[in-house]
C-alpha cells in the first residue's frame, strides 16, 4: 500500500475502484483557519457533533408532527430509556465513529484509514444503519477495507468528517480531501455520500476560518452556506441520477449539487421555515435531503447555535444526522463557549456503554496535540 492517502487514493482512482471523479478539488489547499491558540473554535465544531447527536437521536424514529404532539418543541435532552429514562445526553454510532477516529488521529497525528476501520468494527455500535453494519462486517471477514463500502447515498458519512479537519488546520496541503475520502469510502462507496462528505469538510473548514483571533467569528452570508458546498464538489460527481420524491411534490432527478442549488436558494427567497423546507424537500438521512436541509438551517441560523440546533432537532426527520452535521458546522464557527451550559452538562460523553466523559477528554487530547 503506498505511504500517503493521497497516493492510496489515486491509486483507486485509477482502477476505478471508487464511485467519484477525481475532480479538481484534489489539489485545492483549503487554506488555513483563523488563528486560534485557544482551540475553542475546533473545540466547539467537535461538542456540537456530539451535542447534536445526542439531541437529536432519541427523537430521530418518531416523525416531527409526532415528535411535537409528544415533547412539544424539543429544547433538550429527552428522557432515555438508555439513560434509565434520565434527561441524558447519549451518543448514537455518528458520535463513537467519529470520537473513536479522533482518538486514533491524536494518537496518530494523522489519519490511518484501515487502524480506524479495524478499531471501528470491533466494538458495538448503537443505532448503527444498515449499510454501516454491512460494511463493517465485511471487515471482520477479512475483506480489504477499502472494499467494504456500500451503494448507499446516506449522509452519515458527513455527520462523524469533523475530526478529519484536525491534523490540516494550516491548511497548506490538499491531503484533508483523501483523508475524508478514503473515511466515506470505508462504509459508503457512492457518488452521493462521498461528495456530501468533501462539501460539509469545505463547510467546516470555512467556519473555521470564518472571522479572525481578534474579531472573533463573522457570520458568513446566509448564500454562502450552500455556495461553497456545490463549489467545493464541483467535478467529483458522478452518478446523475439520483431521485427525490417527497409527498405532495414532483419527483426531483439530478446530482447532490444541483440538488443543493434547487433547494437552499429558492427555499431562502421564498422565506420558508426549516419546517416548510423539510416538507417540501424531505428531511430524512438521504444524502440530498438531508445536506440541503442542514445547509439551509446553517442559512437561517448560524449566528444563534442554540437555535440552529434546535430547528434541526425538531423540524426535520433524520434529526440525528442533521443535528450532527449543524452542531458541527455552527460550533465550528462559534467556539465552544457558545453551547448552552445544560447541554454540555447533560452530555454523558459516552462512546461506550460505561465511559462517561470520554468525549470530553478526547477532545482535550486533540487540544494538547493540536492547540496553542
């Protein structure tokens, strides 16, 4: 196997072993984020991935209308049956593939694709879908990683991307797109959910950036959300025909960027809500629902994290997805301090059954490699 993952990669290319382009977002330096010695920015994309998870995750299987006739307007954890019906934040599988990943990667001090698949296979996971638990039994039976993903347009893999930004923080190599490459590719080998991961990386990597030391974090204009996602994946899709039908609304055909441009745009000028939008879009884990939906709650609400989360919590269908993808993005770019306290209170931590805290001191972990 060669060193680097972008030469790994390129070799998959070349046998067209990966559903994907190889397009020119392969040798873009994204540039370096904003200068934080303190390290709350990246501090708070990695809380609200957990925070939106556990949000959003007890209440992903109960239908929004439903969700509302039940709990009323979800603003914080629900009680747990896992939690012995205690208001607890727990973690789904988005939350222990990406905590487990970010330990490897602090030990590691860069991603190595197959130690973070064999360590992902090996240990239960909580809620985990269809096309992971396929995945990662064809790891156990010895089939190369690299080979195990799945046809599937789920956007799963732009949930748990956040700790690949890590180890490219300077931001002076195109490396960052291999690594969440070749990530996606271990569960998920489709045009969709890969392209899903390289945007909301571009997404993350500009709310990082977003701001400076001293002015603290600018938010972008609400076009700017879904502009950067389609730039960023322009030239790396390559199945045209993926299909959206939504109740009530004609059947959509086309890619995840065009469906990106369709939605995010049209639903911010004609002023929907998140809960319109999510009607008439669809809202579920579906690669071009969900990244439209979240993309477009960023549009609306990134400059109160609170509320952003709370929208994709309610509002939309696969709300531990969306919740992920939104707490990741708005923590990126308001530090960690700008989570209510309640939530990073009642967030047990877990990434296991019986190891309360452990979120908290992975990130601490990264902090020490990768902080001032």
């Amino acid at each position: 196997m060669p060193a680097s993952n972008p030469a790994f990669l390129e070799t998959i290319f070349r046998a067209h072993d990966v559903d994907l382009a190889r397009g020119p977002l392969f040798d873009r330096a994204p540039g370096p984020t904003s200068p934080d010695p303190s390290f709350d920015r990246a501090a708070g994309m990695l809380l609200g991935l957990a925070i939106g998870d556990a949000l959003g995750h007890p209440v992903a299987a109960t239908p929004p209308a439903e969700r509302a006739a039940r709990w009323g307007e979800v603003r914080d954890y629900v009680p747990n049956v896992h939690a012995g019906g205690a208001a607890l934040g727990l973690p789904s599988s988005l939350t222990q593939l990406a905590f487990w990943m970010l330990e490897s990667v602090v030990a590691a001090g860069r991603f190595h694709p197959k130690r973070v698949v064999d360590r992902w296979s090996e240990r239960p996971l909580f809620g985990a879908g269809t096309t992971v638990r396929d995945a990662l039994r064809e790891v156990r039976g010895g089939v190369p990683w690299h080979r195990c993903g799945r046809k599937s347009a789920g956007a799963g893999p732009a949930a748990r991307v956040a700790p690949l930004l890590l180890p490219h923080l300077a931001g002076q190599s195109a490396d960052v797109w291999a690594d969440v490459a070749l990530c996606t590719l271990a569960t998920h080998n489709d045009s969709a959910a890969l392209a899903g991961a390289l945007g909301i990386t571009a997404v993350l990597q500009g709310s990082l950036a977003s701001g400076g030391a001293e002015a603290g974090p600018a938010r972008p204009p609400a076009g700017w959300w879904a502009d950067t996602f389609v730039d960023a994946i322009r030239g790396v899709e390559v199945e045209p025909f993926y299909t959206v039908a939504v109740p009530g609304e004609a059947v959509w055909t086309g890619r995840l960027g065009q469906r990106v441009g369709a939605t995010v745009p049209a639903g911010l000028g004609d002023g929907l809500t998140v809960a319109d939008a999510a009607r008439r879009w669809g809202s579920g884990a579906y690669a071009l629902e969900a990244i439209p939906i979240a993309l477009f709650i960023l549009a609306r609400h990134a400059d109160d994290p609170e509320a952003a989360l709370v929208r994709a919590v309610n509002d939309t269908a696969a709300s531990d997805v969306v919740g992920a993808i939104v707490g990741a993005c708005v923590g990126a770019l308001h530090g960690a301090g700008a989570w209510p306290e309640r939530w990073v209170a009642g967030l047990s931590g877990r990434t296991a059954a019986a190891d309360d805290g452990r979120v908290f001191a992975i990130i601490e972990a990264a902090r020490g490699r990768w902080g001032g």
